[in-house]
C-alpha cells in the first residue's frame, strides 16, 4: 500500500466515524487551556480535510505514479 492510499483510507474511515461522533460534545483546547465545547466529529473532521489537503499536494506534485 502507497502513502496516498494510506492516508486516503485513513481519510475515509475518519470521515465515517464523523457522523458517528456527531453529538459527542468535548472541550476543545487551546494552548492547553479548555476553550470552546464542541464535539469529537468536528474534531475528526478537522484531520480529514488536512490529509486529503495532503494528497492533493502529493498528486498535484506527481507522487501518485509509481
């Protein structure tokens, strides 16, 4: 398996659990400091867009061919 399936993968199945996690509240943090409340799908979803910000940057730079 390839970094970009991996982290695909990994992207999908964090997108799965968002839905899931959709009413979980938590507290965010900030510094280290308790912040806003929110809830662990938010916080999920925050990974997804990063890493599949990522695999735009791998494809758009050629790293999907072998």
């Amino acid at each position: 398996m390839d970094l970009i399936e991996a982290a695909a993968n990994f992207a999908q199945a964090a997108s799965e659990l968002v839905a899931d996690h959709a009413e979980m509240f938590m507290t965010e943090q900030t510094y280290l400091q308790h912040a806003q409340p929110s809830t662990f799908g938010r916080y999920l979803l925050s990974f997804t867009s990063a890493v599949q910000r990522e695999i735009d940057r791998l494809v758009e730079h050629g790293m999907d061919q072998p």
